[in-house]
C-alpha cells in the first residue's frame, strides 16, 4: 500500500466486478480520499496495461502468440496467420528487443515459428535382442548445442516391470511421453489383466505420437522389452542362431526367417524402434541417435544371437564407448539395462573416462614395448 | 531410395519392391515389408514419407476389412483403388497430407488382374507395368522396351531380373534385396526374395 501511494501504481483490474462501481465517478488526485476505500480507486483503474504508457514498475510479459496455441498446432505452418501475429507483437512492442535464434536441429523446422531454445538431440543409445535377453544401453550427455546441459542425465528409462525404453531426440519430449506411455500401459494392464505386448506399446506410442508430425516435437525411442505371460516359456537356443552370423544379405535369409519366427512366436525378447516422424520398425539391433554410426559399426560385426550374457554386456559397452569417443554430443557414462523373462536388470552406471585411460595405458604400454 | 516395381500379365500380375528400411543415411532394416495385404488377392505396396507411408496404409488396410465385414463380400481391385485415391485427395488440401506413392495391384474375378499406379497428388491411372522411386527413371524404359501383354510368369519374372540388374549396375544406392510377390486367381503368392548380386 506504501509503495502504490509513493510509485503512483496503476495496477490491472484483479477482480473486474469490484471497479466498476468505485472507478467510474473516483477523482484519483483527491488525496483526502486515499485512505480509505481510494485505494481500492486507484488499484482498479479502468486503463489497461499494454497501450500507450506503461508505468515503471509494471511488467507487461510478452507472451509469443505461439505458447498460448493448442501444443498440437505448435510449429505448424499456417500460411496466413503466422507472419501476421509475428507482425503484431512487433508492432505492439518496438522497443523489445528482436530475439535472434542460433540456426535450429537438423530437423526440417518451419521456419515463421522460431524456436523458444536449442534444442538437443545428441545422444548414442542401442538396444539388439539375443538368446539371453534383450541388452538397452545409452550415454548420459544431454546437450544443448554447444554445452553439455547435464552429464548424467538416465536416457534409459524402464516403463514397466519387463520393459524399458531409451530416448534419443529432445530430453523433455522423452520423458514426458515415456510417462505417459507408462501410464496407458499400467492402465491396460489393470484394465485387461494382462501386460500389453511390446509391439502393442510400440503400436500405442506411434499412435500417440502420430498428431504432433510436423511439429517440432521429436522423440526416437527403442522400446526393449520381453514379452510373455510365464517366466517358464525360456526360449531355446537353437543352433541355427548359434552358427550364423546376423547376414541378412545372404540366402539365409529364409532360414533366418524361420529361425526369427520361431523365437518370436509370442514370447521372447523383442526390440521396436519407434519414431516422432510415425516410422516403427520391429528388428533385432537398432541404435539411434547421432553417435548411432559408429555404434553400429561395432554391434554390426560382434552381435549374433547366440552370445553369452557376458559378451552382449561387453559389446554393448564397447559400442557405447567408442561413440562417445568420436561422437561430441555423446559422453560422460553409459547405463545398461538387461531384460530377461524375469524384468529388467540395471548395470552400474559406468564412467567411461575411465575406460579412455585405461585403454591409453594399454596403447602406451604397448608403444613402449 | 525406395523403389516399387509392378508387372500385369494376361491372367496374374507381378509386384516388387526393396527390403530396405532406412533413416537418413542408416539402414534400420534389411527385410522391411512394403506390401500391406488388404484382401486376398488385393496388394497394396507403398513407399514415402517415414511414418505416414504406415499410417496411410494401415488406415485403408483395416477400412477395405471393414467393408468386407459390413457387406459380405470384398471390395475390387478398382473399388479399393479409387477409395484409396479419394482418401489421399481429401487429405492433399488439408493440413496434414500424406506423402506417399502407391501400387495396388490386384485380381478381380469379373476383371481380370490389374495394376494401378497412384502417387501423393493422388492421380490414380491403371497401367500394365509401373514403377516409382528413383529408380523408375532407370527401370521404365526397360519395361517399355520388353514388356507385351501375353507375357508368361516365368517371363514375367525375367524382366523383373532385368530391372533389378540394371538397378544394381546403374543405381547409387544399395538395394541388396527385394520382395516379389505374384497375384492371380488363386491369390498372392510368395516368391523367393531376389538378392541381386554384385556385377
């Protein structure tokens, strides 16, 4: 109250039923009538704020037209009215100054509606199915262009008992579509007495994802779980896995067929790639994100499905690793997870610096010799 | 990238298209299906934009099965054609196209077989050989050169060879595999997959 009396405030209209009766006749330089109800006179002043003057001390927020759409029209061209509303705040505000934005993701961004941040995707993350399970493993950098935002940020994340998912594309969008798929699924699951099936929560999640392509949202997720009812159904190794190598260029790729469809009957590991942009491929080794190349040179020649639990941990290891070490937007440490038909299991987060020292070492000791 | 190719004969018609899943210069997959099976003799193969080639196709997929639920009896290769073009058009104006390129093919008892080519500005035309991709521009020539309409399968299935040979020698791309399926009376046949090898 001291501070309107001595800054001359103009404050807008809280609860717009109360000023109409006191404001209309009030003479706001009648000081003798401050006391009392003048205050409540000189706080319900018919201007409003944004036009003409604005007071020192008051803030008018400059809300991009934008944030207060529908999320689902975020980011979209509409031809007519988005240069328009640019226009208007311009027109409104001159004095603000112009926002200029760093050249945006390599994502094609439409180009009236600029982005509120970088935003990140910079990731190395990888899932493949073999005998013993299904192996997900990421790093942990979350980058914001240049930065690293946060070096131990957990981009596996588990959805349910028996199934986890890694996230690459924009943190945020992850994590929130991650819950939510969560969500659906625990309903289902309650609902049907049932866990859904990883291709349906692929399925689901594709669904979900399906409005918001063209917007800027972008989640690329590889969803690895295990599917079936008894822990009991273990599937059998069977030697035509052991033998062959994952070639699916040669003609045994009819074997290969056979051989995939007996393991994946309706019980088994299972690894569903799942796009922002609606693309959902089931397969047997995705890796994703901008350190997905180099990974996949590494799982390409050392992944088959009849490895050991030991060896699929070391590969996935090694692959993270050595994304990270050419990927800049790749680092710090690398999660594990490994589900089996008894739910998922977490590694240790490892810090992979110490992997680069020690391999130095090994090249130092090997250089000396 | 994706390229579909499809053959009409006298009494069968014979589609292909490549196995290769891709995303930006990944393989994701080597053995993706791009036919969808919309009734027993009714195939459609669809190649474009990454997620709306699955949704599009998904969506007439289950509405041609409904059809088929509600009346009694399947739509023709014609019907589903049309029906499919009438949907790509009333999406082409709006704010969410489909960009998506598509073959039907089919077998109508009272027709015969069929082949129609649609693309993502949803022309429709029925044609006795088709193709989309880049390596259309390859491969179509080819067609016109050899193709007659009393081709036999085993004929038939030579040309394609021919196509995918010329693919291989001309096309930057790598496309190791493809998927050959056949149509006629009896319904849709798997055939081998065609790995065309190194030349």
């Amino acid at each position: 109250m001291a501070l309107q009396n001595v800054c001359d405030l103009h404050n807008p209209p809280l609860f717009p039923q109360w000023s109409a009766p006191l404001s209309r006749s009030f003479m706001p330089e009648d000081s003798t009538h401050l006391s009392g109800g003048g205050i409540h006179g000189e706080a319900f002043s018919t201007r409003l704020p944004g036009r003409g003057s604005l007071s020192p001390l008051e803030f008018y927020m400059p809300i991009a037209e934008y944030l207060t759409e529908s999320p689902i029209n975020f980011g979209q061209t509409s031809l007519s009215s988005a240069p328009t509303k640019l226009l208007e705040i311009d027109h409104l505000h001159p004095s603000l100054p112009s926002i200029s934005l760093p050249p945006p993701t390599p994502f094609p961004v439409s180009p009236s509606v600029p982005l509120p941040f970088t935003l990140s995707h910079g990731t190395t993350t990888l899932g493949f199915a073999f005998q013993g399970g299904v192996i997900a493993a990421a790093d942990t950098r979350s980058s914001c262009s240049g930065l690293v935002a946060c070096p131990a940020s957990p981009k596996v994340l588990p959805i349910h008992s028996h199934l986890v998912g890694t996230t690459s594309g924009t943190s945020a969008d992850c994590a929130l579509w991650k819950r939510i798929l969560a969500r659906e699924l625990r309903l289902y699951q309650l609902r049907h007495r049932r866990r859904l099936s990883t291709g349906g929560a692929a399925k689901l999640l594709s669904h979900m994802l399906h409005p918001f392509k063209g917007t800027e949202l972008c989640v690329a997720a590889t969803l690895c779980g295990w599917d079936g009812d008894d822990e009991k159904h273990e599937q059998p190794i069977t030697e035509k896995h052991a033998n062959t190598p994952t070639n699916q260029m040669t003609a045994s790729n009819s074997s290969g067929q056979s051989a995939a469809s007996g393991a994946s009957a309706t019980c088994g590991p299972r690894v569903i790639y799942v796009c922002s942009d609606g693309l959902r491929l089931q397969g047997e080794l995705f890796s994703v994100g901008s350190g997905s190349p180099y990974a996949y040179s590494i799982l390409d020649s050392s992944v088959y499905w009849g490895m050991s639990v030991q060896e699929a941990t070391e590969v996935a290891r090694e692959a993270v690793y050595r994304a990270t070490y050419r990927d800049a937007y790749s680092g710090n440490n690398v999660d594990l997870y490994h589900v089996t038909a008894k739910g998922w299991r977490r590694r240790e987060r490892e810090n992979l610096k110490e992997e680069y020292y020690r391999e130095k070492e090994r090249e130092r000791r090997v250089i000396a010799y | 990238m994706e390229y579909l190719i499809g053959i009409q004969g006298p009494d069968f018609v014979l589609v292909a298209a490549d196995n290769v899943a891709a995303s930006s210069i990944i393989q994701m997959k080597h053995d993706y299906d791009k036919m969808f099976k919309l009734s027993e003799k009714i195939l459609l193969l669809c190649v474009g934009e990454a997620g709306d080639t699955v949704q599009f196709a998904e969506y007439i997929q289950k509405n041609v099965q409904l059809y088929k639920m509600r009346n009694g009896y399947e739509l023709s290769p014609a019907a589903a054609a049309n029906f499919t073009r009438k949907n790509l058009a009333d999406y082409l104006r709006s704010r969410t196209p489909y960009h998506v390129n598509l073959l039907l093919a089919g077998y109508d008892e009272a027709d015969g077989p069929g082949l129609y080519y649609m693309d993502y500005l949803s022309a429709l035309a029925k044609a006795p050989f088709a193709a989309h991709g880049y390596g259309a521009f390859l491969t179509l020539s080819i067609l016109d050169r050899y193709y007659r309409p009393d081709l036999t399968r085993e004929e038939a299935v030579d040309l394609l060879k021919k196509c995918l040979e010329e693919l291989n020698k001309r096309f930057i791309l790598n496309l190791p595999s493809f998927t050959v399926r056949l149509i006629d009376k009896d319904g849709i046949h798997d055939m081998e997959k065609l790995p065309v090898g190194p030349k």
